[in-house]
C-alpha cells in the first residue's frame, strides 16, 4: 500500500487539500517569471526624452478562488466578509441552463463551483512603479469585485446568456472545444471548455481545470462592461482578453504562468485539491512606453 501511495505522488496525480492561507501568504507564490518584460519596438513619449521603447508585459491583477461549497473563502481576510455578504439561500439556486458545458450530452462530469474575484494585492504598487515611468494612469483597482453567491440567479442558470449569440454558438460548438478550442477563441477556452453561458456549471472531468474555467468566466462577468443581470460588487476596470491574459494556480498549490486554454496535461498534474477550493492568480497583458 505504501509503495502504490509512493507511486502515485510520484506520478503527480496525489491530491491535497486546501489550508486557509493570508493574501501575503498567497501573493508569495506568484510566479514572477510571468510578468515577462519584453521589448517590442520604438515609440514616441510627449516628455524628453521624446523617443522611447515599447514594453510588453503581464501585469498580476486579481485574486479568484473557487470553491464547490456557498459562502465559504480559503482567504482569511475575506473569510468573514464573505460569509456575511453571501445570499442567503444560495445553495437552493436554480437548475443549470446548458449546465455551463455548451449542451453537452455527458453530465455525469457535471460540476458546479462558486467564484470570487478580489483585488490583488501588489497590483496598485507594480502600477505605480511601472507605469508612472510610461507617463500612462496607474491601474489601480479594489478589493472586491464579484461573488457569485450574491449572482446566484445568473451564476447558477444563465438565464440571461440564453439569447446571447456567443452562447448560442457555443452551445453547439462546445463539444468541439476539447480537439478545436485553440481554433475557436472567444466561444471555447482553448481546450479547457466552452465560455459561454458563464455559469458555475461545467461538465469537466478534472477538477483543475474545471476552476479555471469559473474563475475565467468570473473574471469576465466582473469586468467593465455591461453586465446586466448580472450582480457585480465593483467592476474589474479593464476588458479581459483571453487570447493574450494569462492565469496561474497559488493554493492548493504553486503552478506554472498559463495561457488561457493551455493542454492541462502539461500543467494538471498534482494539483487537484481534495476540498475543491482553489486560489489563481490573474495576470493582464500590458504595454507601455518606457524612457
């Protein structure tokens, strides 16, 4: 027994569960190497020196953790808040619509997870230090931006998304996604499922990557535009762009910088969470004009 237990860690597919962790103890685990400042050209600035160069860069933005139980945080400052702030009832939300998997006929891998997506916490010092040089506004953002429990009507039905012609679409090209998604941005999440309707429900094998899907389309329903119904506690102010943003798991534990979509047999293993909760880290892709 103890040598199959052995063999099992050893291939990666061992599972943990997720301890309450501080947000400093979190941020310690961004991956820095993610930021990825590069170079990509000439450009002109409006103060001496008038010539500058352009910078590419991934800028770590939010905080989303997902879990499989209402109300909960792994996230010790947001631990009461969220509990006093969930909707009461949530638990009871309405059936899936499209079960968040796109129509997809298997729902014997249905899975449902709640999502919060908070600030993250060095966002607005990186800003400042960065783009105060690049003469641009600093991205500064809030702390809360969205909680599913308090959307529980849309995250848990997607009554509103039903007419949506992305939706519509991805209602049929869903079960595609899993061979095709790289070819079908903006309907599909790369090979990890369909977008749309952005529910909690998703018909996903791995637990994984069943949460970086929710916190992907949190990500989406929080940020600025328009939502409605959608209930939103601050937006995100800043349109995703899931061709270009990145995403990396920090709890249950420390996973590589991902482009969204990307294989999960690269990156999946040894990271399923015995308790279903997971923390990721959101990183927004950025340029600016440096002296």
């Amino acid at each position: 027994m103890k040598i199959l237990i052995f063999l099992l860690c050893l291939m990666g597919v061992a599972s943990m569960a997720m301890a309450d962790e501080s947000l400093m103890a979190l941020s310690a685990r961004a991956e820095w190497s993610c930021a990825d400042f590069r170079a990509t050209g000439v450009c002109r600035r409006n103060t001496p020196p008038y010539a500058g160069v352009r910078v590419r860069y991934w800028q770590p933005v939010l905080f989303v953790e997902t879990m499989r139980r209402s109300g909960e945080s792994g996230i010790l400052e947001y631990k009461a808040m969220v509990r006093e702030m969930s909707v009461a009832g949530a638990d009871s939300g309405a059936e899936p619509s499209g079960s968040g998997g796109g129509g997809q006929a298997d729902t014997t891998m249905l899975q449902m997870n709640e999502a919060h997506v908070f600030g993250f916490p060095f966002s607005d010092a990186f800003s400042v230090a960065v783009e105060t040089p690049c003469e641009g506004p600093p991205d500064i953002g809030g702390a809360v931006s969205y909680l599913s429990e308090q959307d529980k009507e849309e995250w848990r039905s997607g009554r509103s998304e039903k007419n949506n012609p992305l939706a519509v679409v991805g209602e049929r090209a869903a079960p595609m996604c899993d061979r095709f998604g790289g070819l079908l941005q903006g309907v599909c999440l790369g090979v990890w499922g369909p977008m749309y309707p952005r529910t909690g429900f998703t018909i996903q094998a791995s637990d994984v990557v069943s949460s970086a899907v929710s916190a992907v389309r949190a990500v989406d329903v929080a940020s600025f535009k328009p939502q409605p119904p959608h209930r939103v506690v601050a937006p995100v102010l800043f349109w995703p762009d899931l061709r270009q943003d990145r995403l990396q798991l920090v709890a249950p534990v420390k996973g590589p910088c991902l482009a969204i979509g990307e294989d999960p047999s690269f990156w999946e293993a040894g990271k399923r969470s015995t308790d279903g909760r997971y923390v990721w880290v959101y990183w927004r892709r950025k340029e600016c004009c440096l002296f």
